[in-house]
C-alpha cells in the first residue's frame, strides 16, 4: 500500500525512508530539520513523514522483505529524529497536565511518543511513560499528579482485554481515559465497545482533550465475558493440541519457538474477539497472519488445521467456534 503523502513532505519523503533503511541517523535527522527550517510545521514532519514512514517499515516487515534487525535499527532512528525535532522546537506548557502511557505488555511506544509531542506542541504539559506501565503504577502515578487526562495506547488488537482492565483501573482514580492507536481499530470501534474515548491521531485527541464533554462520566458498558474466561483457561490446552497436529518433527528449533508464537497471538487474537464479540477483530488478525506466514513460506494448510483442533476442542464455546470457522483458510480453488 502506498501512503498518501502531505504535498510538502512530498519530496522530502523517499530521501527519509533512504536514510532508514540505511540507518542513517544523522542524515534523516537533516531531512527532518530542512523541513522545518523551509517552513513545515513541526507536527507535520511527525505525522506526515515519520508516521507514514513507520508504516511503511511494518510493511515491509510484514512482506518479508525488512528483517527485524532492519526494522529496529529504522524504529532508533524515527525515535532520533523525533527527539531532534522536538528539541528544535522546544514547545513550551501553556494548558494543563497529561499523561500519556502504553498500556501493561505493550510494547509499540513510538507511536504514542509521537501522539506526546504532538500534543506538547500545541500546548499541553506532557508526561510521556513510555512502553508497558504495570497498571497498578500508573493508578499510583495518576493518584499523585492529578493530571488533566491520562492518554492510553494500544498497538494490537489481540490486548483489548488487558485495555479494558487498566482503562477501569484509572476510572477509579477519576482522571478521565482518552484511548488510541490501531489496537481499538482503525475507526475505533472496539473503544466504542468498551465504553471509551477514541481518538484517531494526535491531533484528533488535542481537540477531544479540550471539549468539555470529554469530563462527563462513561456510560457504563457491561460484557459477557464468561466465554472469554474459559478460553483464557483453555490456552494452553489449545496451543498443544495444535502443536501435536502439526508434523513438528520436521520444523527447526527456532520454526517450534515461531510457531508456538503464532497459535498463542492466534488464542490471543480469538478471546480478544470473543471479548468485544466482534468477528472482524479474528478476520483482520487472520489475514494479517496469512500474508505474515506465506511471504514466509509457511504452508498456509497449516493454519486450517490449527483452526480444525482449536474449533473441535471448542465446540462448547459458540462464539470462538463461530469465529474459528469463520475465518478458517480457505483451500486454493
Ligand atoms: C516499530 C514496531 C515495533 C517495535 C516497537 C518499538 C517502538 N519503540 O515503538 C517492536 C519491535 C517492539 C514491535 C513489536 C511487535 N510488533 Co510491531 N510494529 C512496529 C511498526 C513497524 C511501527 C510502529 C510505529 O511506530 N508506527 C507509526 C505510528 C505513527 O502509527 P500508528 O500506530 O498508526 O499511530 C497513529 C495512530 O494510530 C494514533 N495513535 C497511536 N497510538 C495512540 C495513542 C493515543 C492515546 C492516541 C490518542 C492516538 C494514538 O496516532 C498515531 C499518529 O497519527 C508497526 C507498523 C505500523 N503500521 O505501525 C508494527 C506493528 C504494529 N507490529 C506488529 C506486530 C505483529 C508486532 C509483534 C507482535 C511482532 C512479534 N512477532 O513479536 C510485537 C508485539 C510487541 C508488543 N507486545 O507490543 C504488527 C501488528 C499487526 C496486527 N494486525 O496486530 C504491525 C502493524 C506490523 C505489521 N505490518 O505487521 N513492533
């Protein structure tokens, strides 16, 4: 997919993904700063070249063709250029105090830094936690500094139940919870499921934190996750059941520890949709893996006889065998 550029990023841009894939720091460092000095905002450069740019790396990851050794020493080198940014531009407090964190397990913190500072530029006193805060932290942490709003990101969507967990736990403190990132879906649908402000971008979440509605208190929302529980008690049962179908004998050390990865994000991925109830959460994380697996050479067959054991062991489960069938690979016609 080819991002659609800001016109004055435009020509700025394939010299910027140049530079990250030869780990240029200093060089995409420069890219960023003629930017700014020809006049582009400085949220600009964040969120139409360094955002997009990351994108693109995921990307290529995802098709294979950026190991993650290329994909990390890219992700340093975004992180460089957001701190030179910022430092050029050194915005100064002029609204109140928040607080902006990844949630507990995750670990996707550039792109809630660059929610931070895009914020900081248009005003608010930010204090960015960074990856994975323990909830239990950041309630104690809220309960000490009484922020304006605390900021949650969640980059997957196979974490919504750990979401909801910690979004309840700062309610409790009364600080009110603004959500994003791709993990609530790309227009926020599982937020609305869970009972959340969703903000799209950073910019989006600048004006929701400065409307006065943002204070009211959430409706409340009840699930039923009596299903969901079981599953999360069924899945290590499920991930060796699928492991004893599948012919491991033949698989590499380091293919076992892949593999045993992917049925547990397949679990994940499947309670988290039975959690929000929501077919499309397990569709979109299948294709995902689908094209994850076979840009790989994995044999996709595979996959549907992961989905065949799973669905068979949860026969009693209705909504995760609905899902499971629903999504199961379909052989090539
Ligand atoms: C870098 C990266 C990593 C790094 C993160 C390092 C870091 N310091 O951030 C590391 C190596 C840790 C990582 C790990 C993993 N990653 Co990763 N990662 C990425 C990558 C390439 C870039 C992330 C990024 O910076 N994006 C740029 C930002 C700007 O994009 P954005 O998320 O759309 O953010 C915007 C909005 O969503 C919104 N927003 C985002 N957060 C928030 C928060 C708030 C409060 C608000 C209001 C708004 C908001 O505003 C942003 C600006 O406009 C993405 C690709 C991608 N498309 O993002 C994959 C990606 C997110 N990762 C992915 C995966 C699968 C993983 C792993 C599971 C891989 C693995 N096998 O281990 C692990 C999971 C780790 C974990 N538990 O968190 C997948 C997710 C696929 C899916 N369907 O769920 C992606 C999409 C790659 C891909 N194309 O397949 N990853």
């Amino acid at each position: 997919m080819t991002a659609v550029l800001d016109p004055s990023v435009e020509t700025a841009y394939p010299r910027y993904l140049h530079c990250l894939d030869e780990a240029d720091e200093n060089g995409a460092i420069d890219v960023a700063l003629s930017l700014l000095d020809s006049g582009v905002p400085a949220e600009r450069v964040l969120l139409s070249l360094v955002a997009p740019a990351q994108a693109q790396v995921g990307e290529w990851w995802q098709r294979n063709e950026w190991s993650v050794a290329q994909e990390h020493a890219a992700t340093h080198v975004s992180e460089r250029v957001i701190a030179a940014v910022a430092t050029a531009v050194r915005a100064r407090p002029t609204r109140e105090r928040v607080v902006v964190a990844c949630l507990d397990g995750e670990w996707h913190a550039l792109p809630a830094r660059l929610v931070a500072e895009v914020l900081r530029l248009d005003g608010w006193d930010v204090t960015f936690l960074g990856a994975s805060v323990p909830s239990v932290h950041l309630v104690s942490y809220l309960h000490r500094h009484d922020p304006r709003a605390v900021l949650l990101a969640c980059a997957l969507p196979m974490r919504l139940p750990h979401a909801f967990r910690a979004i309840e736990a700062c309610r409790r403190t009364d600080v009110p919870v603004l959500v994003g990132g791709r993990g609530f879906g790309s227009d926020g649908r599982w937020a609305t499921k869970l009972g959340v402000a969703f903000a799209r971008d950073a910019r989006a979440a600048s004006s929701v934190l400065a409307t006065p509605a943002f204070d009211a208190a959430p409706a409340p929302v009840s699930l039923d996750d009596t299903e969901y529980a079981g599953l999360v008690a069924t899945r290590v049962e499920l991930i060796d059941l699928a492991l004893e179908r599948l012919d491991l004998k033949r698989y590499s050390p380091a293919q076992v520890d892949a593999t045993v990865a992917d049925l547990g994000y397949i679990v994940d991925s499947l309670a988290a949709a039975v959690y929000v109830d929501d077919a499309s959460l397990f569709g979109e994380f299948v294709g995902w893996l689908l094209e994850v697996l076979d840009s790989r050479g994995v044999p996709l067959h595979t996959v549907g006889l992961t989905f065949d054991v799973m669905a068979d062991r949860l026969r009693d489960f209705p909504r995760a065998h609905r899902f499971l069938r629903g999504a199961a690979p379909r052989p090539a016609a």
